[in-house]
C-alpha cells in the first residue's frame, strides 16, 4: 500500500517539524488508534532515534510497533522505518514553505504481514481515511496556538 497526502498548516516548517518530531508528546485524540506512544532511547530525537507504539488496528487486533527515525532534516525532512503489528513500512514527511505557513507531505508505504494480508483492502481504506484525519488534527492543534519546544 502507498499513500501520498498533503495539507496546508498555517505555521512555519520549523514548527510542523517540532510537532512531528516530538511525536511522543502530542495529544492523542478520541478514537485513535494510537493507545500509547513512548520514545525509548535516551536523548533529543534524530537518526537512530526508536518509538514503541501500542495501537488499536482492527477492532479484534491490537499490537505494537517499533519505529525507528532514518532522517532527520529540521525544518525540511522527517523519516522513519516502522515494523510491527502484523506489518511493516516507511513514513516520510516532507516540509515545503508555502504562502508564510507549511506544506506537509505525508508518503508512505505499508505492507501487512501474515494473516493481516487478508485484510489488505480494508485496512488500505481504513487506513486512508484516518490518516487524511489525523494530518487535519494535526493541522487543527498547530494553527490553535500549540506552543512548539524548540522549534525553529
């Protein structure tokens, strides 16, 4: 599976970049299949950097993922490869100035391992759609004023 996502944020890239690199730290929101996210290496994010993850994928199956960052550009690039869950990919998060605010790019590719192949098409849908929402919460926190430690 591959997906290509974009959106506009009113905030410069060095503030989206912030944002998406602390992601640890940030609010989860009803609803996400995100049920806990904790950095578990020592020291400010950058390469080599690795999350543990506890999500909800289906509504029967909840797993963890293992991601670890494999580029780190402040303000311009953002990548990690991630396995786990019945599942393995790459995220890679792409920061354009535009119009005094940022474009965020979201690519990236997922291939379900095992059994969950069976479930390729749906979680492809469902993937699709809470992706697109969380890049529009994403969106909705920064341009309210979210304050971002050490952004640039």
């Amino acid at each position: 599976m591959y997906f290509d996502l974009s959106i506009t944020i009113d905030r410069p890239p060095g503030d989206v970049f912030a944002f998406l690199r602390d992601k640890d730290k940030f609010p989860q929101k009803p609803g996400s299949p995100v049920l806990a996210l904790q950095q578990t290496t020592p020291g400010p994010p950058g390469v080599g950097t690795r999350y543990r993850e506890v999500v909800q994928m289906l509504p029967f199956y909840r797993g963890v993922i293992l991601s670890v960052i494999t580029r780190f550009e402040p303000g311009a690039h953002l990548e990690e490869d991630f396995a786990g869950a019945g599942m393995k990919g790459h995220l890679a998060y792409t920061f354009l100035p535009e119009d005094g605010g940022t474009r965020l790019i979201q690519q990236e590719t997922l291939e379900p391992q095992g059994l969950l192949r069976l479930f390729a098409p749906w979680i492809e849908r469902s993937l699709s759609r809470q992706l697109h929402h969380r890049l529009e919460g994403i969106k909705q926190v920064l341009e309210a004023g979210w304050v971002v430690a050490g952004a640039s």
